[in-house]
C-alpha cells in the first residue's frame, strides 16, 4: 500500500474469497503452462553461453491474504527448466505472483536453489497486458539476497522481468538477472524469454473450493 494507516492491524472484511476473479493482470496467468522454445544465456569462462530450454510452469492461485488492512490475491509457482532430451532439472525455481486490487500493486517473490532469493515489485491496472517488476541489491523493499559464495563470486545487482500477455492465451516473459562476476568489470545480462502455452486448468484456491464457487 502506498499509504499506511494509522490502524495496522483490523483486516477488510466481506473478502471475495475467489481468487481467480481478483488477480487482475495476473489472472491470464493461472494454470499449466508449457514453452518448449526458452532462450537462456549464462555465463561461462568463454564468455556468455546461449542454451534452448524447455519450461514447465504451474501457477495455482492461493487464499485472499490480508497483512492488516493491506489484502493480496495471488498465485504460487513452481518453474522446471530442463535442456531438450534431457531429465536433469537445468532451472528450479519457486514463488509468488501477487496483487493488490487496492492499489495495482504487483509483487513477484523467487527462490531458487542456487541459495538466493528475490523480491520483485512493480504496478500493472487491472486489465494491462503487460507489466514489469524489478528487484535491487541493497533494497529492503524490494531486494535481492544472495548465498555467501554467489555474493562473492557472481554477485546479483538487479533482477527484472517483463511479462505480456499474448492475445492468442498464450504469455510470455523477458528477464534480466544482472551479475557482477567475480573478475570482471562490466555487468553479465543473464537472460531468459519463453512463451508458454496452456497445457492444464489451474486448481481452485482452498476457500473458493469450499465455497463451490
Ligand atoms: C529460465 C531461467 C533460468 C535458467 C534456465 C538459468 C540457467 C542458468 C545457468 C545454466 C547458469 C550457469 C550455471 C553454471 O554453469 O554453473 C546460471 C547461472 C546463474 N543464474 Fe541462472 N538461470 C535462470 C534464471 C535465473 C534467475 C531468475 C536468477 C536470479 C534472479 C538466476 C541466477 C543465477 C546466478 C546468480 C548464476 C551464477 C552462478 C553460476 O554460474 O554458477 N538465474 N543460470
């Protein structure tokens, strides 16, 4: 929220508990995806590494969240990237996609098992088609936090991702995970796009299942 109360705790009451109606820009992002044309470039001692990837992503919404008078709809994610004809996972991410009707506010959380974690915000209207949220090292709002050794050795200063809504149904994403590598002097652009299509409906969150909504 961009103002804060003076009463931090009482919580909104009479709360859709239908999610999937109150997810805004993210709503066409609920479900089952897959993209089988990723781009990944990383980094190498040779200098960047282009890498095709395959991607499965499941998106579920989750219960109406209220942190005092501040309430959330979102969806948690889980993302597998492998490499084609491969079984070893190459990419392992998991999170949350959120949104505050109140204020459009958007915020995307990732963990992945390299030892580090981020916290993206941004802003989208309801109906937007395409949005973007960013993460800086050093925020305590919206940062990034990294394990000893990637702090020291590939050290991320910037994350952001740029989604859009394709008018076919399908979506798409553009990231940029900016590292400082251990040696180097200019920053390394780690970057990855994919286009998913729908491969699965998304489950009901838990009190609109309930509700036989
Ligand atoms: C589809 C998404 C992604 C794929 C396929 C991917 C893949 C990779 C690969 C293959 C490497 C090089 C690993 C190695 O040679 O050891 C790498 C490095 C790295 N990635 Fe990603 N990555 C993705 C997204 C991200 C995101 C979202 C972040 C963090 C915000 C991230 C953080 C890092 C870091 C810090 C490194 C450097 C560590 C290292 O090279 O050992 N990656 N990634």
């Amino acid at each position: 929220m961009s103002e804060i109360p003076d009463d931090i705790y009482t919580e909104p009451e009479n709360v859709d508990v239908n999610t999937l109606a109150n997810l805004g820009p993210l709503a066409a992002m609920a479900g089952i995806w897959e993209g089988e044309r990723g781009v990944d470039v990383n980094p190498k001692p040779e200098g960047p590494r282009r890498q095709a990837y395959i991607e499965r992503i499941e998106l579920h919404p989750i219960d109406p969240q209220a942190n005092g008078p501040q309430l959330l709809y979102g969806l948690r994610y889980h993302t597998r990237v492998i490499k084609p004809g491969e079984i070893e996972t190459y990419h392992d991410q998991v999170g949350y996609w959120l949104w505050e009707p109140a204020t459009e506010a958007l915020i995307h959380t990732l963990t992945i098992p390299r030892g580090q974690v981020a916290l993206a915000t941004g802003r989208a209207a309801r109906d937007a088609t395409s949005f973007e949220v960013v993460a800086t090292r050093g925020s305590t709002e919206n940062g990034i936090c990294s394990g000893q050794f990637l702090e020291a050795a590939f050290r991320t200063i910037e994350f952001r991702i740029e989604v859009t809504i394709n008018a076919d149904g399908t979506w798409s994403y553009f990231e940029d995970t900016i590292l400082m590598v251990k040696g180097q002097t200019e920053p390394f652009h780690h970057t990855d796009r994919n286009t998913l299509t729908k491969v699965g409906e998304p489950r009901l969150n838990p009190l609109a299942e309930a509700a036989g909504t």
